[in-house]
C-alpha cells in the first residue's frame, strides 16, 4: 500500500564525453606545479564534451542501459536536473524522451537549482512513488561545466550524466524519510542568461558550501535524523574532491567524531605520480585498495568511504548535478560492505541551497555494479591537446545559422546540429 514500500534508487548510470583533459598537461602548458591539482584540488583529469555532444547526449548514454534493462512501464515521469540546459523554455528531457522512445503518456520537466538541482529531482520522484507506488520515475542530473579560460576554476571544469529509475522496493539504495535542508541567497557562483561560462567567487563558494552543511547538518538532527555514529558513509557534493575533504573536515568538526580525511589511496597519496595510475589501480583492485591504510589501522579515523567515494570524480571534473550521484556510483561500485548500510549525502548547489539526506544500501546491490563499464568509459576517452581544447572551449555555435555538426562522439547519440533554429540529435 502507498506509504509503507521503501522507496529509493532502483538502477543507476554514468555516462561521461567523449574527451578528456589531463591536469599534468594542463600544469604543463601552465608552468604549474602538478600537484596543485593532484593534491590542492584532489583532481587528475576533467572530461571535455565533442562538438556533436552536450547535457542531452549524455544523459541519454546514461539512461539508455537502465530502459533496456527494465523497459518503460510504469515510468511516466522524467525529471531532468541541469544548470548548463541548452534551451530557455523547453526541457533538455524532451530530446531525451525522443531519443530513448520513451512512451507519450509522460510529464518531462527539467529541475534548477546549480549544483542541487538533482537532489530536488530526487526527493520530488520519492513523493510521486510514495503517492503511486506503481510508477516509477527516471530522474536525470546532466551538466557540463564551463569556466572561462585562465581563471581558478577552469582545472575543476568536468561534464558527466548519472541517470537513476526511482521506485518501490528499490534494487540499490532506500531513501529514508527525515532530511536537513538549508537555504540562503549568496552570490557565490552563478551563469547569467547571456553567458557560456560560470562566474564564481571562489573562496566566498567554499564558505558559502560549508556554511550550507552546517546548516543542513543541524536541521537533520532537529528533524529527528541519525545521529553521525549511526552513519557509516557520507557522501559529498564534489566540485572537485578537496572539497569533499574539507566538508568531512568540517563535519568531524561539528559532530566531535574522529572520520577519515585520506581522498587519495593510501601509499600514492603524496607522490607525485598519485592520481590516475592510482586511481585506477584502487579502482581495479577494490575497496581495500581504495581505502588505502587506514583500513590496516586498528585505531583510528572511521572510514566513511572518502577515498572510495572520490575515485570516479577525480577524472571526471566537475559534473554539478551529477557529481554527488557519481560519487554514489564510486561508493557502491568500490565498496563491497555496503549491505544493510547507512549512507549520509550531502548535496549542494550554490545560490545556495544543501541538503543532508540519508539512505540505505540494499542487500544485493553489488550484483549492480558498472565499475568495469565506467572505468572503460573514463580510460577510452580522447585526450585533447591543451591548445585543442582551447580552440573547442572558445568555439560557440549561434542559434541563427543552420549547422551540420562534425561526427566525432564515439557515445551512442549525438547533437546532430542546429535548423531552423532548434537543436536535433540522431542515434550515433
Ligand atoms: P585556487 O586558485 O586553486 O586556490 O582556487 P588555492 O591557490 O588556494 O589552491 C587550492 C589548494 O591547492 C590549496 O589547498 C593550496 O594550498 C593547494 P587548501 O588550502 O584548499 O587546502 N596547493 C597545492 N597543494 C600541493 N602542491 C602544490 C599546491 N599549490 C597549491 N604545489 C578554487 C581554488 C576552489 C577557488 C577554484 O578552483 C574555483 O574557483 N573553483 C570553482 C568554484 C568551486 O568549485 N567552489 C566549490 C564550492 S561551491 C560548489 O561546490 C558549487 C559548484 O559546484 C557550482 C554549483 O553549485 O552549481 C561550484
């Protein structure tokens, strides 16, 4: 009956560009230290989108396998979170709907708040399911971030989808009920109507995030949420994975608990080859891997799952709605003592708006796991000189002219260009 089901995450997806920049080079033709992205922002990589790809192509890599998987029925809502949309009124969701032939009986609505949009998107699929346990709804966060040229945020530029089937009785993750919300109007980071890139004040968007944490922090617990020893993961919105470090700083901080702050996998954590060899390798050989030493440690920091949480972030960049959910997919592709476990999350977007939410992991879920798919998807993608990607950074298409885009995407769907105005894709 409605109200007594779990509700939660049924199946999930990441799906990334088809281009990649290296940090090392982007240090190089810099005259920057490499370690200042390695170790001062926690990031190896950012994925870069084709000409012919954006937030629709993505999202539809992402949500494609989940619909093969388990077909349209019931699903008759697609909510889809983004800040870098492609148009001003309709729904970046409806080319998705088309492409994936998604059924005519369905409302599809795109969801904005920054980087937080998706957790909104999230807890709305919960209240449809709650209402009508019968539905199942596909909720889609896909975003590409864009900074401009030689400013503090271009290294933690990214672009990535997590699409996730929401429902009853879910396969993966059980959301439970009490939430901490806070928000407050600040200027810390925005994209006005008439520009490609953000504009951010950095250091005003790290308080202004942690700042949102404590105040979502003391709402759960005013709400009659967990308690942080009655949580045994937390999972961070990741601008880039230093800021999940500094946030679980923090949290040790307001909650007195001793947790782990290690984002990179034990030994590589300060050599200078640390990052994407390390990366894969804690990817390739599993949790413990992941966790680095502070599992062989008997006393110490509680392992949260910091580093195993980070591992796909590092070489994604930012993907503002989608981060915190890849962070989800590193967490439940990686660790395999998730059963019965409690997962804190928390979700930021800046304007600002956090919310400290908590789920539990289903037994079974790592049947699910796409750690060889993503891994695959990260390692295949095309590294782009550093004066390609200028070129393709500054490259802007108007709506005015017809274009035919180029087919470089190796992803199963692509922008196929602009007529009359609007925006087409076709199946790669
Ligand atoms: P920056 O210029 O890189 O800052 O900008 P920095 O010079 O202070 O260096 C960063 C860190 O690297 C420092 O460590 C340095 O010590 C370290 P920290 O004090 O932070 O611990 N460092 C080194 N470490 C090792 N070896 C070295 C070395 N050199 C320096 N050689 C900033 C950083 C975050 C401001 C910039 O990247 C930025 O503007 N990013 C974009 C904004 C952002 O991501 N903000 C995060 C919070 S807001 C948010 O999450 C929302 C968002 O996702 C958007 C949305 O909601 O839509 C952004």
């Amino acid at each position: 009956a409605a109200g007594t089901a779990p509700i939660g995450i049924d199946d999930i997806e990441l799906a990334t560009s088809h281009h990649v920049v290296r940090l090392d080079d982007f240090a190089e033709a810099n005259g920057t230290d490499p370690n200042k992205f390695r170790l001062g922002l926690g990031q190896d990589e950012f994925s870069f989108p084709a000409p012919d790809e954006d937030v629709v192509t993505m999202a539809a890599a992402a949500a494609a396998p989940i619909i093969q998987r388990s077909g349209t029925e019931g699903i008759r809502t697609l909510l889809f979170a983004t800040e870098s949309g492609t148009d001003q009124s309709k729904a970046a969701g409806m080319a998705v709907h088309s492409l994936l032939d998604l059924p005519s009986q369905m409302r599809v609505v795109e969801v904005k708040e920054a980087c937080y949009s998706a957790t909104a998107a999230l807890q709305a699929a919960v209240g449809i399911v709650t209402r009508s346990p019968g539905q199942r709804v596909l909720v889609i966060a896909s975003d590409v971030a864009r900074y401009e040229l030689d400013t503090p945020g271009e290294p933690t530029q990214g672009a990535g989808a997590v699409a996730m089937l929401v429902s009853a009785d879910p396969k993966l993750l059980e959301i439970e009920p009490v939430s901490g919300l806070n928000s407050a109007d600040v200027d810390d980071f925005w994209r006005p109507n008439d520009s490609t890139t953000a504009i951010v004040d950095g250091a005003l968007s790290v308080t202004a995030y942690l700042d949102a944490l404590t105040g979502a922090w003391s709402d759960l617990a005013a709400q009659g949420g967990p308690a942080i020893a009655e949580i045994d993961r937390v999972l961070y919105h990741q601008p880039f994975t230093k800021m999940a470090k500094k946030a679980q700083v923090h949290l040790a901080g307001l909650t007195g608990e001793d947790l782990d702050t290690e984002i990179v996998a034990g030994a590589d954590a300060g050599s200078a080859g640390a990052g994407t060899a390390a990366a894969n390798s804690a990817a390739a050989s599993g949790p413990a891997a992941a966790a680095g030493a502070d599992n062989s440690v008997a006393t110490g920091p509680r392992d949260t799952g910091l580093a195993t949480s980070t591992l796909y972030n590092r070489r994604l960049g930012n993907s503002y709605t989608a981060s915190l959910y890849a962070g989800l997919c590193s967490l439940l592709d990686h660790d395999e003592d998730l059963a019965g476990k409690r997962i804190g999350l928390f979700s930021y977007g800046s304007g600002s708006v956090g919310e400290f939410f908590t789920a539990r992991v289903v037994p079974g879920y790592e049947q699910h796991s796409h750690r060889l798919t993503v891994i695959e998807a990260l390692d295949a993608r095309v590294p782009l000189s550093i004066d390609a990607y200028r070129a393709l950074h500054a490259a802007e298409l108007s709506s005015a002219e017809d274009v035919t885009t180029p087919k470089v995407t190796a992803g199963p769907f692509r922008f196929a260009g602009i007529k009359g105005r609007a925006r087409h894709y076709e199946r790669a």
